[in-house]
C-alpha cells in the first residue's frame, strides 16, 4: 500500500527542484554579460528538457537497475532489486529525475558566454544519460559505495561535484573568454550585468533547497521521520545563513568591502556543502560546515582565476564541485553516530574520502573523452567575431533578451535608400569619393574672437549635486542642464574589486552640470563649483569651460547677450 503522505511529500519535494532551474537561470544570467542572456537561459531550458527523455529511456535503468523507458511494464523486476519503500514507481522517477536535471544545469554557468549551443545540447544529453547515473548507482541504486557505508543523503557529491567537475573540465576545455587574461596573465573583471537576477536566483535556489534536501528522505510518515525532516530543514537554513555571513566577512576583510556576487556565491556554497549531511549532522556541525565552506569558496574562485586560469564566471566550479567534496568530507568529521569529532575514527572519513575520490575520477575521465569527442566533431567553442558580438544573436537569432533597450528596436524603421546606399559596403573597393561621402569628417575652423559667452560643464559627483546647486544660485545662476551619466577613470589608489579581481577601471555615477553664461564672470563660476564639490578625495570632478558662437532663445527670437538674459 502506498501512503498518501509519503506520495504527496516526495512529489512536492520534486517540484521545488524542478523550480530550482529558474534560480540557476537567474544566477548565471545575471552574473554573465546582456549579450549572452536568452542563451544561458535556453541552456537551463534545454537541460531539463533534454534530460527528462534521456533520463526516462536509459538514466534511471542504469541507476536503479531497470531497463530505461520499459520500466512501467517491468515494475515487478526493478522492485526486487531496488526498494522504493511506500512510493509508487513514477513518484519516484519523477524525483530523481529533477535530481539529474540539476546535476546537469550545474555546467552551464562555469561554460558560459563561448559554448556552441548544438554541443552543449549533446553534452546536456550525455550527462543525464551516462556520467550522472552510474555514479549515482555506486551511491543510491544499491552499488558498491553504498555498500561500502559511504554516505550522501542529498547530493553533495552524487549531484553537486558531479556537476562542479564537469564544469570545471568544460571551462577548461573551452579556455577563457576573450579579454579575460592580460598579455601579463593577470586575470581581468568582467562583471555581470544584473545582480538583482543573481539575488533573486540565490532566494529561489535557497528556498527549493529545502525541498532539495528535506523532501530526501521520501517519507514524512512516523514521529521519527518528521524529526528527521525538521534537523535537515534546521541544518541546510543554518548553513546557508553561516556560509554567506563568513564570505561577506571574509570578503570585506580581503577586498576592503564586502563583495556583492561573491556573498551570494556563499550562500550556495553553504547550501551545497551541507547537503550530505543534513541529516546526520547536528545545528553546531551545521554551523561550522557553513562556516568553513563560506571562506572555501572565496579561496576556490580566486585560485582557479588567478592559478589554474580557469575562467569559471559563475563560481560554479567552487560553489558545486569543491564545496560538494568539502561537505561530503564533512560527513566524516560531523556526522553524530560515526564521525571523528564524535569519538567514530579514521575508518568513516576514510570510506567518504574515497567515494570522493571515485566518483572524482569517473566524471574526469569520462567527461574528458566525451568533451574530446565533442570538440573533434561539432566544436566546444564559437568563433571569435561570434564571442565578441554575443551569443545571443548569432546562435539564437536574438537582438537583444532587454528588448525595450535594445539599439536594434531603434533602428529596425529604417531603411537603406538613395540617400544612403552609397554604392559599396567593402571598405578596400571604395572610392575616395564614397568613403568621404559615407564617414563625413567635420575639420574645425579656426576660432574667432572671443564673443564673452561661454559654456562651463562640469563632471562632479552625484552626492555633491545639491551642493552645487545653491552654490550655482548664490552666483546668480539661474539656469541649467543637468545629466546623469557614468564616469571612471584609472587613478591609482581607487582600485576596487570584483570577485578578488582588481578591475581596470570602475564606472561610478556622476552628473553633468552645463551652464551658458555671459555677464557672470567664468572665474567666479569655477570658484564656486570647487568650492562646493571639494571633498579632498580622487573623483571629486573635473570643470571644462567652452567658447559659445551664438545663442538662439526660441520663445522669442533673440539672440546671444539678450538671449541669455532671463528678464521679460
């Protein structure tokens, strides 16, 4: 007989981690570039989609000892050799299905930005049908490290290394994206362009991590079981939380600020680390395990930019592979029946240190040959005109995933006529004539005597606006054009930080103040507006003063001096 209850929480447990896909489509979009955003999120799309078949047909025979996509007819065969407890065989495919599907998204982010979409469809196949089920046999299908005592309640290593080594061998087969690395081997920052997505991303995942782990244990029937279920809820929630505040911690000390995208990687890497032992660990062991996996994934990110020269963007390889080994590990040394803090030995450690290592170096050797082969008969990576204008349009045909922002939606209404088609679009064919005619190159006169109008614009920052405003008013100014704009500038000492990587230069918001003046000496004006925006600091602004030729009021037609005149 079934129970309701068992039923009920394992299919719920299965659509929060189907809901996980949207979190991991978030993080990565959000800590990639614009231009690449409708294919990471075709990616995490297409993992799911992929690996539910695959899974279906061969996925889960090979990892619970069926035969792929005849398993409802041979129900009967699969129970003698598997026991699903008190689930119906679908509830249960069901579930490890999104298990695998999360294994598989893993990869995406760690490859983004440069991977041929048709291979990383191939690869998204592979994994779900091969690499993922055998080694999870060896863990939950009853095979030889199960058998072994090795213990991984929800994944750590079954999915989350899994995926973390793949990407870290996907990222090294593609190598860096274009301008990563200096002529000096210095890495160099390339931000995401929407951290709200990663927040949001972050939330989602933390959320659907309590199906993740809890809905685990595939039954809420007994007191026994629901206590069970209320330590994993207790344990993952204490991780995630200490995780994220010792990489904010850590960062702050080491960069000088807190590091935004690297926090949020923390709390993931939290997450991740107590998977294995949610169960089996207590609050305190909960606590250190975050602790120490918060301040594991900084060093992580930093050595494989900065040493191995992997260019991971979205600390995938950190997050999911070395945290999932950390907290497996972890198991061994937390774990309150058997672990070594807790008076169990060496013997524990040792038996998930080695379902560590083997599962290590199944996923390295076959997903080396499978990304080879990949490589040798599609292509890992796209050209490099393809990599600099965006993935997004050339492999999906999509101007921009922002379309209200894109440069295409302003020009599509236009179109090529007698006034602009010049006759040749090859550049070394054209004449003299029609390269003039194409680039018109304005060469400035030389200037006359002076008119006494002038135009002063000033760069200054954002916070010190007000205070040029009344400074500007005191003057007698009376009038201005005011611009948010962005501005940066390499100055030394202004360095800032982005995932432990010094970036070139950072845009900072500033405004842009022009006033066109004639009877209010230009002198006072500067004087004011240094005095108002000094500060003492690098970034305090920059005032530049132009020559004005003429001065057209349009109300009332007049011009110059009597156009800049506010009298009626």
């Amino acid at each position: 007989m079934y129970t309701s209850v068992d039923v009920l929480w394992t299919l719920w447990g299965a659509a929060m981690v189907f809901f996980m896909q949207a979190g991991f489509s978030l993080c990565e979009a959000g800590l990639t570039r614009a231009k690449n955003t409708g294919n990471i999120l075709m990616k995490n799309l297409m993992d799911f989609c992929i690996g539910t078949p695959i899974y279906w047909l061969v996925g889960f025979g090979l990892m619970f000892g069926g035969t792929g996509a005849f398993i409802g007819k041979l129900d009967p065969l699969i129970r003698g050799s598997y026991d699903f407890g008190s689930l119906p065989l679908w509830c249960y495919v069901i579930f490890q299905t999104v298990f695998c599907a999360t294994s598989a998204t893993i990869v995406s982010g760690s490859m983004a930005e440069r991977t041929n979409f048709k291979a990383y469809c191939v690869y998204s196949a592979l994994i779900s049908m091969i690499v993922y089920p055998i080694s999870g046999h060896w863990i939950w299908g009853g095979g030889w490290l199960s058998s072994l005592g090795f213990h991984d309640f929800a994944g750590s290593t079954a999915v989350h290394m899994v995926g973390g080594i793949t990407a870290c061998i996907g990222a090294a087969f593609l190598g860096p994206r274009l301008g990563k690395y200096g002529k000096d081997g210095k890495p160099r920052a390339i931000p995401g362009h929407n951290l709200t997505a990663l927040a949001l991303g972050v939330f989602i995942l933390w959320f659907c991590w309590f199906g993740f782990n809890g809905a685990s244990t595939v039954s809420l029937t007994g007191d026994e079981t629901m206590e069970s279920a209320s330590l994993i809820f207790m344990n993952t929630n204490m991780a995630a939380a200490v995780a994220t505040c010792a990489t904010m911690i850590f960062t702050w000390i080491r960069y000088k600020k807190p590091d935004v995208s690297m926090t949020f990687n923390g709390t993931l890497a939290g997450l991740v680390a107590i998977t294995a032992g949610c169960d089996s660990v207590s609050p305190t062991g909960a606590f250190f395990i975050g602790l120490a996996a918060g301040v594991l994934v900084v060093l992580s990110v930093e050595f494989l930019d900065k040493v191995a020269k992997i260019d991971d963007p979205v600390g995938a390889v950190s997050v999911h592979g070395v945290c999932g080994a950390f907290g497996t590990l972890c198991v061994g040394l937390f774990d309150t029946q058997r672990g070594l803090f807790y008076g169990g030995g060496f013997a524990y450690l040792g038996t998930q240190a080695l379902g560590v290592v083997s599962v290590a170096v199944w996923v390295i050797v076959t997903m080396t040959i499978i990304f080879f082969v990949i490589d040798k008969l599609i292509g890992l990576r796209v050209p490099a005109q393809v990599e600099i204008d965006g993935l997004d349009i050339h492999e999906h045909g999509l101007a921009s995933a922002y379309s209200g922002f894109a440069i295409a939606d302003v020009s599509a209404a236009l179109e090529v006529n007698e006034n602009t088609d010049l006759g040749e679009d090859d550049y070394d064919k054209a004449s003299d004539a029609q390269r003039d005619a194409a680039v018109k190159v304005a060469r400035p006169a030389i200037p006359a005597e002076p008119t006494g109008m002038y135009k002063v614009a000033v760069i200054a920052r954002l916070a010190r606006f007000d205070e040029l405003k009344r400074a500007m008013n005191d003057i007698g100014v009376t009038g201005m054009t005011v611009t948010q704009v962005m501005g940066c500038g390499i100055q030394k000492g202004a360095g800032e930080y982005y995932r432990g990587v010094e970036m070139d230069a950072t845009l900072l918001p500033k405004v842009k103040v022009e006033i066109v003046v004639s009877s209010i000496p230009v002198d006072t004006i500067i004087a004011a507006a240094k005095k108002a925006l000094y500060t003492g600091h690098i970034g305090d602004g920059k005032i530049f003063v132009y020559d004005v030729r003429r001065v057209v009021k349009v109300r009332t037609g007049e011009e110059d001096f009597a156009a800049l005149q506010d009298v009626e």
